[in-house]
C-alpha cells in the first residue's frame, strides 16, 4: 500500500504520528542519497553518515517541510548542505591536482587512458566552485531539471543554469589546455624514444 | 548570449520550439557549429562516464542494515512536532470603564496648565524686553559707561546685539560720543 503513496502523502502520515511510515521514505531514497553523497564526499562511510544525518534532519524537520519542492528535491537539499559541512570540515584532504597524472604514456591502453582522463576529469570537478560543482553534480549525474536544481540549492533558477553552464566551461578550458600539455608531452616521450633508439643502434 | 552558449541551451532542451528549429537548421549547414555541439556532448559524455560511483557491488543487506540504523536513530527521536512560534500574544489589560466627567476634568486641566505655560512665556519676553530698555536707557543717559562696556564686548554679545538693533533711537551726539570714547 505505501508503495502506491506518494511522498507527500507519508510525509502527512508520519506528521501526525505515525513514525514507522519514515521508513518508506528511507527505502524509497536511502539509494539515491548515497549515490549524491558519494560523489561529494568519495569515501563511503563518509558518505553513509551524510545519509544518515540526511534522514535524522528530515525527520525532525518534518513540520517545517511545506511542499513548495518536491520531497526529494528538499531531501536532496538537505543531503548536499550536509556533505558540503563534511567537506569543509576536512578541507585540507580534498584531491590535490598536483597529483592527478597529466600525460599519459604512449604506450598505455586505452582503457588507462580512460582511466587516467577520467582521474583528471572528477580532479577537476573537485576544483571548481561548491555552487558550480554541485549543479553540475546534479545536472549531468543526477539528470535533475534546472528547477529541481534550483530547489535544491535555494537559488533562482538562472543562477542554478548560469553555475552550471560556467561548470561545464571551465572543464571545457581545463581540459583542452591539458589536451595540448598531453599532445606536447607524447611528442617529447617520443623523441626521447627515437634518440633512445638510435644511441642503441650507434652502441650496437 | 555567446555561440556556445546557444548550443549550450540547445542541448539542454532550454530554448522555446521556435528557435530550436532555427538552431537546427543551422546545425545542418554550420560545420562550425557542429563542431562545437560535439564538443560540449562529448565533455558531458566524458563527465558522466568519469563518475567514480558505482554501487552495483552494493547488496540488498547492506541497504537493509543501513535502513535499519537510520530507523533505530528515528525511534530514538523525539516525534516531529509543530515548532512552538516565536512570537508571543500580548494581552492588553481590558480599560477599566471611566468617569463620564473625567474627560471634562481632564480637559480643564490642560487648559490650565496651557495658560501658565503662555504666562510663563509672556513674563520671559517682557524681562528681556525691559532688560534691554534698562540698558538703552543708561546707555542714552551715560554714553560715556555705555560706550567703555561696549569696549570691552565681542559682536557676538548681548549688549552689542541690543545697542546695534537700537541705535537709531540715539541722538547723534549719543552715538558720536559713544564712537568717540570707544576709538
């Protein structure tokens, strides 16, 4: 029967004391508030206690939710304002670019290739702006509308589309400067292989 | 609005039905722009493919046993309640009912303390007006003290205010002896 009911309808349930109904809503999105998590805060027990304390607010915010969003819009909210406290509670460990290798070898699979750009790609992501980086989270991952988003961030609707749009310039800048880096890295390796080859050759 | 903005939109499914067929056609003829909506498709598909997150390993139990320790906080939760507000109602003390003469009391009272007031200030103008008669007066009937006291005032002071608003009910042998004791 719960499974038929919309969120807002075991919201009321719950509201007027039926507690054992907060458990539909935690089935219903306990997936989803994971997956968000994951994607700010990368490890998973982070990640599991971002979920935890998502559902705990909710529910003792319960009264003060007024149905202007969506449930899981306001769930979500909550969810990504917790992460962003984990985040900044532990600001000095986010990934360091530095660290993230540019160029990839010429003789690497493409599958490393793969690997190594999409390493670069979510280093990159997790340089830009919480605003800017939580829009594209939930645009590109999520596939959320740009008024869910906007929901979800407490922000007009075309702040939540600008943010997303400078997001996706900005790795668009990044990337295709390091594409030139990457393109400049293969052809020094390769002259260094080619002069390696011939000093062999000349010693042979 | 820049080019790849438009496209941007475009691909976003943000622009109204007519202008979409307009970008559309463009799209069929623009290698340029082709160009650029491959780029920004193949950036979303890079992005989305780089996600780190993949919970397919994830069991049913372990959905379970985190439901479970979500709902075991729940029921150690005080029941949500409606927030108390934060405003307090005031109640006015209920007017005691009043005397139906005490309005005209109250009004004679007013005009009385009204006329002292007026009294009051009718007294204060006319001490300063006889105040300064008093000085005219020694001043026309001795020039010569009239004169040293001014000597010794700044424009700023009453007297000189008094004497400079009144000279001309001097004679002129007042005022010559009055400058010609004060040079």
């Amino acid at each position: 029967m719960s499974g038929e009911m919309t969120d807002q309808e075991v919201v009321e349930l719950v509201k007027s004391g039926n507690r054992a109904m907060f458990s539909v809503i935690v089935r219903r999105h306990q997936k989803n508030l994971l997956r968000l998590s994951l994607r700010f805060v990368k490890d998973l027990d982070t990640a599991e206690d971002v979920v935890q304390e998502t559902f705990i607010k909710a529910y003792e915010r319960l009264t003060t939710f007024e149905a202007r969003a969506s449930f899981k819009s306001w769930l979500f909210q909550i969810a990504v304002n917790t992460a962003k406290n984990k985040l900044r509670a532990r600001r000095d460990e986010v990934s360091d670019i530095d660290n993230v290798p540019l160029a990839v070898a010429p003789v690497a699979e493409s599958s490393l290739v793969h690997s190594a750009v999409a390493k670069l790609i979510q280093a990159y992501i997790d340089m830009l702006p919480i605003k800017q980086k939580t829009a594209l989270v939930l645009r590109i991952y999520e596939d959320l509308s740009f008024k869910e988003i906007a929901e979800i961030m407490e922000c007009p609707y075309d702040t939540a589309k600008a943010n997303y749009r400078h997001a996706l310039m900005k790795l668009r800048d990044q990337l295709s400067e390091d594409n030139e880096l990457r393109e400049w890295s293969e052809e020094v390796s390769g002259f260094f292989t080619e002069m390696q080859q011939r000093v062999a050759e000349v010693e042979s | 609005m820049s080019r790849m903005n438009w496209w941007l939109e475009y691909l976003e499914g943000e622009l109204d039905s007519k202008t979409r067929l307009t970008m559309s056609a463009l799209l069929r003829k623009s290698k340029r722009d082709q160009a650029a909506v491959d780029e920004i498709s193949s950036l979303k598909e890079d992005i989305r493919t780089s996600s780190p997150v993949d919970m397919s390993s994830m069991s049913e139990d372990y959905f379970d046993a985190l439901h479970d320790k979500i709902m075991a906080q729940v029921h150690e939760r005080p029941a949500p309640s409606r927030k108390a507000p934060s405003w307090r109602v005031v109640y006015l003390p209920v007017p005691v009912p009043r005397n139906p003469w005490s309005w005209i009391k109250s009004s004679a009272a007013f005009f009385v303390v009204l006329a002292i007031s007026l009294q009051m200030i009718q007294n204060l103008k006319k001490s300063n007006s006889s105040f300064a008669e008093q000085i005219l007066t020694k001043a026309k009937s001795n020039p010569s003290d009239f004169a040293e006291m001014l000597s010794y005032q700044s424009g700023d002071d009453f007297f000189v205010d008094v004497a400079s608003r009144n000279l001309d009910d001097l004679t002129i042998s007042q005022v010559e002896d009055m400058v010609g004791k004060i040079q």
